[in-house]
C-alpha cells in the first residue's frame, strides 16, 4: 500500500497536462458506455490507449460471457464509427466470469493493463476508468499488486457514502472485485451513482436537437437511447440518465465533479458499507456540473448548435 503522502498525491484532481487512459466497460450492458467511450475518443486531453470489454448478466445477456463478448463487439462498433482521423486504441477481451474466492482471473485485458501499468515511468500513473463491474481492473490488482503505485482507478460504482446502501449494479454483480477497489489501497476515485451521477440526465428531444447534425456516431447514440426509452417506456415523461460519461468527464475537467477526500468504506456482501476512520483515503465525488459535462459532450461528437 502507498504511504500517506504518495497516496493523496495520487488522488489529487488531474490539471494542465494530456492523461494516459485506458477504459474498462461493459459496453451492450445499456445505452452510457458508449456515450463514455466516444468522449474518452474525441477528448484532446485524454490519450485512450486501450479498451476492455467487461462481463455483465441481465437481459441484454444470456451469461457474463456472452455480456462480454457484446460488449467487445460494440466497442469495436462504436469505434467504427468515428472519423478516420482519430486514433484508435487497441481492444481486448476481458474476464468471461465473475471472481471467485478472491482468485484474479487473467484475462487479455488484465494482462495488458498490468503489462500497460507495469511500463509507467514513476510518478506518471496510467489513469484507468473503469464503468462496469471491475473484475478485469480487479484481477489486475491481485495479480500484480506492484501495479498498484502505478494507477489511479477511476471507478463508477455504489452510491453515495450517505446513502442507505450501496446496491448499484457495478457493485453487487461481483462484491469480490468490488471490495478489491476499496481494500488493496489502490489510488481510488469512486463516482457513485445515487446520487451524484443521478443527476446527468438527457432526454431524446434533447439529443436530436444537439446531436441531429453530429453524423452517423450522434445518430447512432440518439437512436440507442430512443430504443431504450421505448422499451423502457412508462407513464409520463421520459429521461435517461447517462451515468458512465461521470468517469471521462471527471478526467476532462474535475471542477465539473467536486470530489472530497474520504477514508475507503467497509463493502459487507449485502451491499452495505460500514466505515473505519483509520483505513486508508480515496476520493468521492459529491456533485456534478450536468450541463457543462453534456456541454463539452456534444460539442465533441459534432454538434453545430453549440
């Protein structure tokens, strides 16, 4: 574990030079990882050299496995449709299951970002956001513990430390690789969902108005979370909330996420959090700045109404 020092110097908020990235995301898991994965793409200040595919299981999967490998393939879709002019990072498949008994799973994925950590000069850390169930970040983690001084995870996960608990999808797919973030003294910046990212919120209406002119990437993210909403569709009004976006934007700019410094939770497998005032310190996020994180969003995917 990193000592106090090096450790909050690691958490502090990123300015003023371009980040070395890689993305962990369950891609086909709902309609945000591609909104993140397309930002992270088109941000100047972000060099995106890699993309994981993470597992997930609900109705948009038949198993873990098969939710990893649709997310590996519309992450290459997603990159498809970007300018030829953008650089493409290198894509790899990740973990076909959860972690078990605390047994890191070695997938391509985990083995290249610890190969990708363990080549970072010192002091110069290799941000990785991780927007899904983290069991490729996780087995990482176990599996070469040196690659801890070498990362900065920047996790959508659980809610907020004052909420009831911490049951949010991230999480409670895998509380083994979870707790893993929150135990091994990784430099960590949790984004939690209720309620801070909650709060990044769009609407159809609002995406073809911004996005209706932004080409076959702004067409394909409009329709996606049309398709949503109507298969989703309820009583009333209808807004999506773009979580995974929170972890890209954070990274852009971290005045748009006020975070706090706090010491890491306690994660017990009902998905309660307790706390221990002597643990080790991650960074919260607290709030986000919705407008000017779909702003920057939109203008970068093309927009020619901003």
């Amino acid at each position: 574990m990193l000592d106090m020092p090096t450790l909050v110097q690691r958490l502090e908020p990123p300015r003023g030079r371009v980040l070395d990235m890689v993305l962990d995301t369950d891609a086909y898991n709902e309609i945000d990882d591609q909104f993140a994965l397309a930002y992270a793409a088109l941000s100047p200040s972000l060099n995106l050299q890699a993309v994981y595919a993470a597992p997930y299981f609900n109705e948009m999967s038949s198993s873990p496995a098969d939710g990893m490998e649709k997310s590996y393939q519309e992450i290459l879709h997603i990159l498809s449709l970007l300018d030829d002019c953008v650089k493409k990072p290198a894509v790899f498949r990740g973990a076909d299951r959860y972690m078990e008994n605390g047994q890191p799973i070695l997938s391509p994925a985990t083995l290249d970002l610890i190969e990708r950590a363990k080549a970072r000069p010192a002091g110069d850390p290799l941000y990785v956001a991780a927007i899904g169930c983290p069991v490729n970040v996780s087995s990482a983690i176990l599996a070469c513990p040196e690659i801890i001084d070498k990362i900065v995870v920047v996790w959508l996960g659980g809610n907020a430390h004052t909420w009831k608990d911490s049951h949010e999808f991230n999480l409670f797919q895998d509380v083994s690789s979870s707790r893993v973030l929150f135990d091994s003294g990784v430099p960590l910046v949790q984004m939690p969902c209720v309620d801070v990212t909650t709060h990044l919120a769009t609407t159809v209406p609002e995406l073809e108005y911004y996005l209706g002119d932004a080409g076959g990437l702004g067409q394909y993210l409009t329709e996606i979370v049309a398709r949503f909403n109507r298969t989703h569709e309820g009583a009333g009004a209808r807004s999506k909330v773009v979580w995974d976006i929170i972890t890209v934007a954070w990274l852009v700019n971290p005045d748009w996420v006020p975070t706090v410094l706090d010491h890491s939770p306690i994660l017990h497998e009902d998905c309660r959090l307790s706390f221990d005032r002597s643990r080790h310190l991650i960074r919260e996020a607290i709030s986000v700045d919705r407008d000017a994180v779909f702003t920057d969003l939109f203008r970068k995917l093309g927009s020619k109404r901003l």
